[in-house]
C-alpha cells in the first residue's frame, strides 16, 4: 500500500460523525492507518485529525466532550449566538484537556489545518508548529466562524484568522492518496449515502456534497447541534460507513 492521506470535512457539531469514524479505523483499520502519513481537516474535521493523530485513545473523552457542549449550546436561548455565551473558550478548554503535552511535536509536518486570512480570505493549509499553544491557536483559528463564534478572529503571528471551511472545506493533499471523511452526503470516501432518484451535487469550499433534503438538514444540524439521542446516531452512522469502507478496500480488519 503506497502512502495515504486521511482527511476530515468542515462540519461543526457533526463532527460527532467523525469521531464514530475515527473509532472504527481505530478498531478495524489499523492496517490503513498505518499507512497514513498525513492527516488533514477543516474546522471540526480538523480537530478530529489532531485528535486520531496525537491521542487516538482520547475518542471517548472528545465524545464526552462534544455531547456536553453540545447539551451547553442547546440549552442557550439563542444556542452559539446567544450574548455572553463564550463560544471560543468553551472550545479552547476542551482541546486543552484532550491534546496531549507534546502534540505539536506529533502534528509537526504531519497534521495539515485548513485556515482562511481575513485580509487576502485566501487559503492555507498550516502543518509547522513551534508549540503547543501555537497548535491550539490554529484549531482555534480553523473552527472560527465569524458573528456564530464570536467577532474577533484568531490571532496567529500577528495575522487574522478564521475558519478554513469557508476556503477549503475538505483539503485533498498533493500527494498520495487521500481518503476523504465528511458527514455530508457526496463524493467522498467516508460519507453517508442519501439514495434519491437523480443525483445532483454541488461543491461548497472544495466539498462535493449531493443536493438531498438530509443534507440541508445536516447544514442545520453542523451549526445547532440536535438531541443527543440523534447524536449518537450521527455517530454510530460515522462509524458504519467507515466500516463499509474499510470492506470495500480489502483493509477490515
């Protein structure tokens, strides 16, 4: 097997589909993960590539974590939005407790983090980090949306940052193959299948994703996270479609 990439999509609390994905390679794929050289993600999907990367037996804890800010969103008025709700810093506490000491040095040319300037707006994919507080910033800076995160962007080496979902939702690296996760219906490796009588895709931010009524309802979902019951589903749906995947590559294990 030839070196591979493993990719995660912007997605924001759906996220929770893949950590259910990221716990299936863990337990039937290492044969695949082995083979990954270099892991990459936008916004949430970047968390979980930092995660599988630096501290794949931290899934269960960033499970945990989801669920319960999760559970904290939707008991705000106006979820995110509401005033005095501390987006970032809920966000920032749970990667702190997840991330491991030495991360930055793991995610060193290895983890890829999809980031948009607010200035030029363009794209950049960071993978060198000096420190770990350097790595929690750019995780920040990817998951940053403005007005639902909050109003200011994340300062990173005296520029402005924020969520690369909007640039690049799904970054495809230039060698390799890369495998591709998204709780999105599409064209990606790792996604769910909407079965609808004529398949029509567009692409937002370098995502293909097929035009279905489940897909605007998972849009929905990524910004106001639904019931922890319909959670654990999304969940146990990352999980199975990354089995599939695993079987119809040979790689199951």
């Amino acid at each position: 097997m030839s070196h591979l990439n493993l990719s995660f999509a912007a997605c924001g609390f759906l996220g929770i589909y893949h950590l259910g994905a990221a716990s299936a390679l863990l337990n039937h794929g290492q044969r695949m993960l082995n083979a990954v050289r270099f892991f990459a993600g936008a916004s949430a999907g970047s968390l979980v590539a930092a995660v599988l990367l630096t501290a794949p037996d931290k899934i269960k804890e960033s499970k945990d974590f989801i669920y319960q800010f999760s559970e904290d969103v939707r008991s705000q008025t106006f979820g995110a939005l509401t005033p005095r709700f501390d987006f970032m810093k809920y966000l920032r506490e749970g990667i702190e407790t997840v991330l491991p000491a030495e991360a930055h040095d793991t995610a060193q040319n290895r983890l890829y983090v999809s980031v948009t300037n607010t200035k030029s707006r363009e794209n950049c994919l960071i993978s060198s980090f000096a420190s770990r507080e350097e790595l929690v910033k750019v995780l920040l800076a990817s998951c940053f949306v403005p007005v639902y995160a909050g109003f200011n962007a994340v300062n990173y080496k005296g520029e402005k940052w924020f969520d690369g979902g909007f640039t690049n939702a799904l970054p495809i690296l230039p060698t390799g193959r890369t495998v591709t996760v998204s709780p999105f219906c599409g064209r990606q490796n790792i996604c769910p299948n909407d079965k609808e009588q004529m398949e029509m895709y567009f692409k937002i931010a370098n995502q293909d994703m097929m035009l279905s009524a489940a897909n605007f309802q998972r849009l929905g979902h990524a910004l106001f996270p639904p019931s922890q019951e319909k959670m654990e589903s999304v969940f146990q749906d990352g999980f199975k479609d990354a089995v599939n995947f695993l079987e119809s590559e040979n790689w199951y294990e």
